[in-house]
C-alpha cells in the first residue's frame, strides 16, 4: 500500500494511493484513512484525487537519523573510504519538505548537492531492535534527497549546518508499505538528465546492520525517519533547477530549487 499525507480544505489527513501513473498525470485517487497508519486503520472509502490535494511530506518524523558514507563508490567520489563504523548525523525536523515543495538555496553556501536516497520509515516504538526483528519496526520506505551544502559540510566539523538547514530534507511522495527495498534502483535527475543511478543492493551496510546499530543507542518512534546514504553521482543544483529522486517500486520526489525570499 502506498501512503500519502496531504491537506485539503485546511485539514491534514493521510489516504491510500490507488490508481497507476504519476503525482502529475492526473491518474491517481486517494482513499482517505480512518485513523492514522502507525495503528490500526480502515479505508474511509471517501476519495479524492491526488492532483487536486497539496502533498505533504509522507511522516512527520521526531527524528531523522541521516548515514554517511554507505555506498563505496560515492565515498570514493568524495576521496574518502569506507568508514569502519557507519557515520551517523541527524537532520532537524524543520529540515523536512514534501513533493513539490521548494528547496530554498542557502545564503551561505555556493555549492549546493543533490543526494538520492532510500528512506526507510518505522512504524512502531521500538530500541535494540535484534537484527531478526527489523522487519517487525518498519513501517515502509520512501524516496529522500539529502541535500547538502558541500562547500559547507567541507569547512565545518559537523554537519548540521551543511545537512540540516531549512527545506535539505525532500521526503515522499509517500510511504510504499509492500515493497523489498533489498535491491531497487534508485536515481537523481536535474531538469530531466540523469545525474545518479544506483542499486540499494550496493550499501556497505545494510537496512538491517542500520536498525541495529542506530537503536543500540536511542529509541525510534512512529514516524522516525532514516535515510540510508547515497549512490554516487551526487552534484550541483542551481536555482531554478528541478531535481527528481526515483526509487523503483516506490515512486518518484520532485523539488524545484528557489532562492530563499
Ligand atoms: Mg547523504
């Protein structure tokens, strides 16, 4: 099951995703949910089309738990190895966008990047998940850009101010519940060209190393989000540019790049 989040009329609901085709094309319906999905819930059966709501970002996460560094070849484009232990970071809830929401170019940055990822949403509280378990905590996957002053996260020791700035954390458009998300492609395109192009078979670390590791230290709650590193391939965004993430099996996120007012 595909799972948006969406507003219309001035309330925020979330819908299931039914229908083949685009966020664009026009072919999509939402059946509006009963209650919210990280519990039990029914299908209302009142629907609405998809192109006639505004997308909302799929989760409101308490937290997002961002890994650095999980595809080799990306590190190696950055003339870094492969850490020993998985570089973990946060991002700020205020960081998080939806489809079509702008990314708006920091002022203090010349160098912006896109970076595609897997997005994997958890579903239910949960801490030292053993790794036989991981399946259990999750709720589905989504497509993220982690996108990234790179000129900054160069000059700064930590990154919060490179990966965490207002609008660096495109998520959506929605949560697929059914897919295996083991070995999907997933890729960048900047005003329709290709930019990155991965398999999520190439992480260092697996989904399931990630839960593992990351609940050792904290709790996730419903709704926490991780994103899980990017391919290689990762490079500028200009204002004015589109830039699309396509995950197979899931769907695709698109964010225009503005300047912020
Ligand atoms: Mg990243």
């Amino acid at each position: 099951m595909r799972i948006a989040r969406f507003s219309i009329d001035g309330n925020v609901a979330f819908g299931a995703v039914e229908g083949q085709g685009t966020v664009e094309s026009g072919d999509l319906v939402l059946d509006i949910i009963k209650g919210i999905p990280y519990a039990d819930f029914e299908l209302s059966g009142t629907k609405v089309p998809l192109n006639k709501v505004r997308l909302l970002p799929p989760v409101l996460p308490n937290k997002v738990v961002a890994i650095g560094r999980n595809y080799a070849e990306h590190a190696a484009e950055l003339g870094h190895e492969v850490p020993e232990a998985p570089i973990t970071f946060f991002k700020p809830t205020t960081s998080v966008i939806g489809s079509g929401d702008a990314i708006e170019y920091p002022s203090f940055s010349e160098e912006l990047h896109h970076e595609a990822e897997l997005a994997v949403v958890i579903g239910r509280m949960c801490r030292e998940v053993p790794r036989e378990r991981v399946r259990d905590v999750i709720l589905g996957y989504t497509c993220a850009n982690d996108v990234t002053a790179r000129d900054v996260q160069k000059r700064e020791k930590q990154w919060a101010r490179a990966k965490g700035f207002d609008t660096s954390c495109p998520l959506g458009p929605w949560v697929e519940t059914d897919v295996d998300p083991h070995d999907l492609t997933i890729q960048a395109t900047v005003n329709g060209e290709q930019r990155q192009l991965g398999r999520t078979s190439d992480m260092v670390r697996s989904i399931e190393d990630l839960v593992v590791h990351i609940t050792e230290a904290m709790t996730l709650l419903p709704g926490d989000v991780i994103l899980t590193g990017t391919p290689a391939g990762v490079g500028p965004l200009h204002v004015g540019d589109e830039v699309a993430v396509t995950i197979e099996g899931i769907g695709t996120l698109t964010n225009k790049v503005i300047k912020r007012g």
